[in-house]
C-alpha cells in the first residue's frame, strides 16, 4: 500500500502522502468512472480532483506511473 501512496502522491503532485482511507476512495471512484466510460487517465484525474480537491495538481499527470500500473498495485 505505502507503494501505491508514494505513487499518487508522485502522480498528482500532492502536498502530502495520502491516507490508506483516501487511496481506497480514489481507486473506488476510479473504477466507477471507468465503469461509466471514461479512460483510465481521465478517471485517475476526475478521481485525485475529488479526493484530493485541495493538493492535486496536474504537473506530472502524463509523465509519471499510468493509472493502469497503479490499478494493478491493489
């Protein structure tokens, strides 16, 4: 799990690594979004934006781990 925190934090630019709490909700809300036709990228995005509504930042979206690498992780 600390992996997949590291991850998003790096991913989304994040302030501070997220809880275990926050990691569930943003991968329940990107598997929803999917679910619901959106790609994975924009689900992780649309997703870290409502988690994460006060430290994400879109930096590193395109230039770090893909969302289907850290979907894999869980």
């Amino acid at each position: 799990m600390q992996q997949i925190q590291l991850l998003l934090k790096e991913k989304y630019s994040l302030v501070h690594v997220p809880t275990v709490h926050k990691v569930h909700q943003w991968h329940d809300t990107v598997i929803q979004l999917i679910r619901e036709g959106q790609t994975k990228e924009s689900a992780g995005m649309i997703a870290a934006k409502k988690i994460f509504p006060y430290e994400y930042r879109e930096y590193r979206v395109y230039n770090s781990t893909d969302v289907d690498t850290i979907l894999s992780l869980f």
